[in-house]
C-alpha cells in the first residue's frame, strides 16, 4: 500500500485552530500501518467527547465546538479519518473500503481505550463511529446524530444524495474547500477557511479517499458494507443509552434521516430531540457553537451513574 502524508507545513497558519496535534499508529491491513492524527484537549480523566468528521472535511471543522466542550470540563477528541486533515492517506483509491475505515477507526479507538465515551458524529463520522457504537457499546454513554445516516442499501436513497455520488466521481476538479462552502451558501466562508480544508490535500493525489468516499455508501442490499451495517443495526434497535438527534434544517442529503433514528433506536425515546436552524449540512461550520451547547446541555440532563 503506497501511503502519502500531507507535509506539515500546509498546516501552519490554520486560522481558530491552536490545538496541538497528536498522533498514534494503526495496521494498515497489509502489514503496513497508518498514521492517524486526532485532537486530545482537555483532563484526561474527565468524561470524553468523541467528535466525528465526515467527508470531505477534517477535524478542523469541529474548532467552534472544542472550545465549548473544554468550557464544560470535557475531554475533548476529534480524530481524522484516514485519508483526510493530518492522517495518511493511501494513494491508491481501491485501498479505501468501508471495512477498511471501520477497522482503522477500531484500532484507534482500542489503543485510546476510551470509556463513557460521548460521541459527536457527522455525515461519515456517523456511518463509521456508529458501527463503532454497535461493536463496543460498553464504551459508548451516549450518542449525538447529526446529519448522517447508517444506510443498508433496502431503502430508496435520495435524488441530492446520487447527484453529489455523481459528481464525486465525474468531476475533474474535486475541490474541498469549495465543496463544503457550496453545501450552504447563505453563510459564506471566508477564502481563509476555504484554504484550511483544502490544506491536507497539496494535490490530486492525496484526494483518493475523499473521492471515493460517497461511492462506498451502500446503495443497493448487495453491497459489501450492507450486511455489516444491518447487523449494526441490529444491535443498535437495542441500544437503551441516552440517543440523540441534533440534524440541521439546510441538509437535503440527510433530511429526514433523523426520524429512522428515533424510531429504530429506544435510547432515544424522550431525548430532547432538535434542528439546528439555520445551518447546512456542515452544521459544524454553520451553527458549531449553537450545536455544542446543545450538547453539553443535553449531557447535563443525562448525567453518568456515580457522576
């Protein structure tokens, strides 16, 4: 597996983004290994908030919120996914499968051996960490959902879904920073922003992941991650811990995809379910510190036993 790495220096001058970066090494799956980066602010014995990304973004999207979350006396993490922000990123777009980035993510979370974990989680940080919650739920005490979903292939999908599938793949140019300014342009972000998410990717090279990325959700009830997210989901229709939604209302990828929770799920019956107003699908970028208050209130009223 050949394996790029986004030099450090595209990373200098992030604006809003002070946090020392961290790293640990995970296998590959072919003897090789990988480098994921991940943000670890905050007392380490303090109750953690895993933030998810998705694509095509990276840790740095959760700046707003980390803050917040560190405010409230949290441990506060946000991995990047392989193939985005400071972790490799293999080169070969075939090396990327949904198993795969479910296998990295596990080996993550083991040798971080979190416990009462919070998770935040977003578009694929979402698909991935709640597989995640399906495989350990003794780690997990709670769940935020938020503009994502853990598709099985036995559902119509929607028209905004497969047009942006579509243009992942066809698209000459696959710009990120101008991918997620798009994704609500009634909030434009500044060409400084624009720049920090395009700083992991120097060129095409390193967009393998993020290209294909859209291509690995499961579409039809043969896919090869369709049987793994339905035994997820099995789990999960147990699943009694406090659950939450929190989607935006500007998302028309994910919109209604909030309701399949809260009917699937029993963790989330009397949450305090919300829509984030005014926010695309990066609700992140959008509504970031509205959508990490929201959480923190929504942990103060589901306090931990012994807490």
């Amino acid at each position: 597996m050949k394996i790029l790495r986004t030099p450090e220096e595209r990373f200098a001058g992030i604006p809003d983004f002070p946090f020392k970066p961290n790293y640990l090494k995970v296998p590959a799956g072919d003897g090789a290994s990988l480098r994921i980066h991940y943000i670890d602010e905050g007392p380490a014995a303090a109750e953690p908030v895993l933030m998810m990304h998705g694509e095509p973004s990276w840790s740095y999207l959760y700046r707003k919120m980390i803050p917040i979350f560190l405010d409230a006396g949290k441990r506060t993490l946000a991995p990047d996914l392989a193939g985005f922000g400071r972790s490799d990123k293999p080169a070969d777009r075939k090396d990327y499968t949904y198993q795969r980035h479910v296998d990295w993510m596990q080996a993550w979370l083991d040798i971080m051996d979190l416990q009462r974990i919070t998770l935040v989680c977003q578009d694929w940080g979402g698909s991935i960490g709640l597989r995640l919650v399906a495989q350990n739920t003794e780690r997990f005490a709670r769940v935020v959902v938020a503009n994502t979903g853990l598709l099985t292939g036995d559902h119509p999908i929607t028209d905004a879904f497969l047009a942006w599938r579509k243009y992942s793949q066809e698209t000459p140019e696959f710009d990120v920073g101008a991918i997620i300014a798009m994704a609500y342009p009634k909030d434009p972000l500044p060409p400084d922003v624009i720049a920090a998410y395009n700083a992991p990717f120097p060129d095409d090279s390193y967009k393998e992941g993020a290209r294909i990325f859209p291509s690995l959700v499961p579409v039809t009830p043969d896919d090869p991650a369709a049987k793994a997210n339905r035994e997820a989901w099995d789990v999960l229709s147990r699943f009694e811990k406090p659950f939450v939604t929190m989607f935006s209302d500007g998302d028309p990828i994910t919109r209604g995809g909030d309701r399949i929770f809260q009917k699937r799920i029993p963790g989330t019956k009397n949450q305090p379910h919300t829509v984030i107003t005014g926010a695309g699908h990066f609700l992140q970028e959008n509504r970031g510190a509205e959508f990490a208050r929201t959480i923190v209130d929504f942990m103060s009223k589901t306090p931990l036993p012994g807490t």
